[in-house]
C-alpha cells in the first residue's frame, strides 16, 4: 500500500509539472519575412555620430560578451581592448561578426574557440560599433563606413 501511495505521488508531481510547464508540446513560432529594425534612427553621418551611435549599439549588443570595459571574459570571450586582432586585419574582424565565426582565434597572446553567431546588425549598425570599438579601449582609432562592412559578407 505504501509503495501505490509513493507512485500515486510521482504520477501526480510529474502531471501536474508537465502540464503547468506547457509538457511536451512543441511551440512553434511563427515565421517572418521582415528585416529586423535597426536600432538607429538614421544611419549616423561623421565620426562622432558614429562612435555615439555604436556606443550605445555595443552597449545593447556586444558588452554582454566583451564587457563594459571591452576585456571580454578569459578564455570565453576574446578582448577588444588593445586589440592585436583587430589591429591586424580589420576586414577579417568585421568578416567574424557579419558572417560568424567559429574555431580558434588568438588575441593579444590568448587562445579562444567560442562560436560567434552571424550578426543581425544592419550594415550602419555594425559599422557604427566597429567605429565606437576602434575608438575607444586603447585602441588606435578608425572609422568603418557601411560600404566596408558590405565589402566582407559572404
């Protein structure tokens, strides 16, 4: 009788979670044509729009990886800060976020070998955060215009 009382129990738990939780059900979402807004007004024109514009693009995008500070996280998320990736082949770091990147990377002495998904940025948006990243963190300055960004997709 104990042994019934016990599977009465689980029977019970494990119903009433798989149905408050919505159980095995697959949700589907529904699928969308549209091209994901940008979060600038207007494409921002002049470098310092630009490195405004892409602050606040990074701060909404990108510093959940690389941090407020642009160090990225040890051996998770490589550094913006200071830079030797982006220093030595900007068209190649522009390429890793508007087409993902996957594999190992090495910046500045570390190794890292995390996946970064394809961005969903507009053009204007990623060229915005690459200006406010080259601008900023040690880095040794630069501006990225749409057309630079447009020039690396695949």
């Amino acid at each position: 009788m104990k042994n019934f009382k016990l599977l009465a129990i689980a029977t019970f738990t494990t119903t009433t979670f798989l149905f408050s939780c919505g159980g095995d059900e697959k949700k589907e979402t529904p699928a969308t044509t549209e091209t994901p807004k940008s979060m600038l007004e207007e494409a921002p024109t002049g470098k310092d729009a630009k490195i405004a514009a892409g602050k606040a693009v990074y701060e909404k995008v990108c510093q959940a990886c690389h941090q407020a500070d642009g160090k990225g996280l040890p051996a998770t998320f490589p550094p913006l800060a200071e830079s030797d990736y982006l220093a030595a082949d900007l068209p190649r770091a522009i390429g890793g976020v508007v087409n993902g990147l996957t594999g190992e990377i090495t910046v500045n002495g570390a190794k890292f070998n995390q996946a970064m998904p394809k961005s969903t940025l507009s053009d204007d948006e990623v060229a915005a955060a690459f200006t406010y990243v080259l601008n900023n963190f040690g880095n040794k300055g630069g501006e990225v215009n749409e057309e630079d960004v447009k020039a690396v997709k695949k």
